[in-house]
C-alpha cells in the first residue's frame, strides 16, 4: 500500500519531474498482419496493433556489438531481453491503460517499478485481441483463431526486437478475459514459464446460473441487440461467439440458456465445457506443475466472479499444483474511465511475481 501512495503522489507532483528518479522506458507502436484472422467470420481487422514497452537503454545499444553469447545457450545476456505479454480485458484494446492513466504516467509507473527492483530489464508487449463484440476470448472459433494470433505475434516480436526466445524468458498476464487467455495458452502450451490471472472466470459452471439470470434480468420482454445492451447481454454475445458458435449470421452464436427460462441448453453447454479452464487441470496437470502460476481475487467483484476463480484455486490445491493466490479487497477492475488504488496494487502484485528470477 505504501508503494502504491508514493507512486500516486509522484504522478500528482507532475510526470515530467518524477521521471528525474529513474531511468525512463520507451513506447513503441507496432502492427502485426495476422493470417490467423484473415477471412473470419466477423470481418475483423487481420491488421492489428500492438502496444510495446521497450527497457532503459534498448535503444542506445549499437546492433554491431550485439553479443552472439545468445546463440550459444548464454541466456544472461544483458544485450537481449526477456518478455512480458501482458493480455487486456473485455471491452478494451492494446491502448486502454494508456489512455485512462496517460503514456507519462504508464512510463514513469515502469520506472518506478524498475527503481524499486519490482520490474526486470524486460520487454512488455500488449497485443490487441479486441472484436465486434468487444472480446476474443484469446480462443480459437469460428469468429477468429485468437490464440493462433497470440503465437503469431510472439513469434513476431522475437523476430523483430531482441528477447530471448525461450519459454523459461517468457511470462503472460492478464485481466478478466485476459487472465483467461493466459492462464489457458500456458497451460497448453510449452511457451511461457509463468503466468498470472487477475480475476479471470476460471470455472465457467460457478457462475453459469448467475449469468443467465443477469442477463434475463437485463431484458425484459425480449433480449437487445449487443450494441446498446446491458453488461452481461454484452458479455453473453461475446462469449457465446467464441464458445458456442453457430452458422447463422448476423450473430453466428447459440446462447447455452433459454429465455426466459433460464433452462440449460445441455449441447451447447457441453461446447463451453470444452473450454472451461477448471475442466481442463486434470487434462494438463504436468504441464500446470512446470508452470509458476499467480491467480488473484477480488472479494468485491462486481460481476460475481470471485466464486469461479476461488473454484479454480481450490481444484489446483487438491490435485497439489504449486501456486500462489491473492485475494484483494478490491473492485472486479476499472471502472469505465477510473482505474481505482486497489487494482493498481494488484497489478504492482503480479509484476512482481513475473519479475522474481
């Protein structure tokens, strides 16, 4: 809490005076042409931009003396640097950190970090897995291969920028739907080292009734259009075009409830099973062992999630997966334009936790 309040207060003395304490990092702007994306469903961009946060000193290394120790198996080169993939929510895209607490304070907010030996020499990369309906849930559908995108873009980002391309120099976070799409590609796949989940819905059946009734509650009479709609009829399309797709345009989704019933649909709930993280420990147990795995929970979770990521620790804990869980007083995660103390401290939280050797 106390590193939080002296961050606060060096962004209210001014961003230009507080980057006098440290050594600042630089943002780079990138786009990506992603085959994965080309022709889906939705018509979204192939073309996609990508946020990167580039360490102190990147720049001002002459590439002539780029020390080839790299392809030697020496990975403590200072010369090349380990990643971060940092994936966002629903609703937002690779530029809505940096619109809300402004590119000064995001860069002084890494120095800061870095200063207090918080942050590693690292790359951070945030790629935009943003769609029509505001969320790609990082998973590959019918709407669009987003978890095919994600391996695109890191192999594009070790193409292009001097990381050391290997799974032990690599982490992934994220929030909401960000935390699932890392906590899901770590697990299945032998990319990333560690990983960490901020109030990610980890266990799709906890919270399977409170959705629906949410929505159902949202829409009297008849259910809205997405744009326009309340926030679960928003988050209900977004998520059906993933998990349970259909043929049928404009929507091409099944929704796994009937309205007004609120009765499941067992066959297209079985389609979001398929993708439930909670279901799937078992099935990458090994893998989730290798993995140094950071989940945390907000108590005062808005959108009811708390009880599905508190679902997910519990299952890791009877199958004896190391992992670390924090539970925060704390809010689901922005609110609209504000992002509150608490939730920067929970991003502070797992920072920390990637930076750790």
């Amino acid at each position: 809490m106390r590193k939080i309040l002296i961050f606060l207060f060096l962004v209210l003395i001014g961003a230009e005076s507080a980057s006098g304490c440290w050594k600042n990092w630089e943002i780079k702007r990138d786009k990506i042409v992603s085959s994965a994306l080309k022709g889906n469903k939705l018509n979204d961009p192939e073309t996609r931009g990508l946020v990167i946060f580039l360490p102190p000193g990147y720049k001002n290394l002459p590439r002539q003396n780029l020390d080839s120790s790299l392809t030697l198996g020496n990975k403590t080169s200072k010369k090349y640097y380990p990643t971060i993939y940092f994936l966002h929510g629903f609703e937002e895209n690779q530029e809505t950190y940096l619109k809300i607490l402004g590119e000064k304070n995001v860069i002084n907010f890494l120095g800061w970090l870095s200063f207090l030996g918080d942050l590693k020499e690292t790359i951070i990369v945030i790629p935009d897995a943003s769609n029509k309906y505001k969320g790609s849930w990082y998973t590959n559908s019918d709407v669009g291969d987003y978890e095919d995108y994600l391996k695109e873009v890191i192999e594009f980002i070790d193409k292009n920028y001097r990381t050391i391309p290997r799974e032990e120099c690599r982490s992934i976070f994220g929030f909401s739907m960000g935390g699932y799409g890392a906590l899901m590609l770590s697990m299945k796949t032998e990319l990333f080292s560690k990983v960490a989940a901020l109030s990610a819905p980890l266990d799709f059946q906890v919270i399977r009734e409170t959705i629906a009734l949410r929505v159902i509650g949202e829409n009297p009479g008849k259910i809205k259009e997405p744009q326009g709609a309340d926030t679960f009829t928003r988050i209900i399309y977004a998520m059906s075009t993933v998990f349970s797709s259909n043929e049928t345009p404009p929507y091409f989704c099944d929704f796994y409830f009937e309205y007004p019933t609120g009765e499941i649909k067992k066959d297209v709930w079985d389609k979001w099973e398929e993708k439930n993280p909670a279901n799937l420990i078992e099935k990458y147990k090994s893998r989730l062992n290798k993995l140094k795995i950071y989940i945390d929970n907000a108590v005062n979770d808005e959108l009811g999630l708390f009880p599905a990521v508190e679902s997910f620790h519990q299952k890791l804990l009877e199958l004896g997966i190391v992992h670390q869980y924090k539970v925060f007083k704390s809010p689901h995660g922005r609110e609209g334009e504000n992002i509150s103390q608490q939730v920067l401290k929970r991003f502070v939280e797992a920072i920390k936790f990637l930076s750790k050797e």
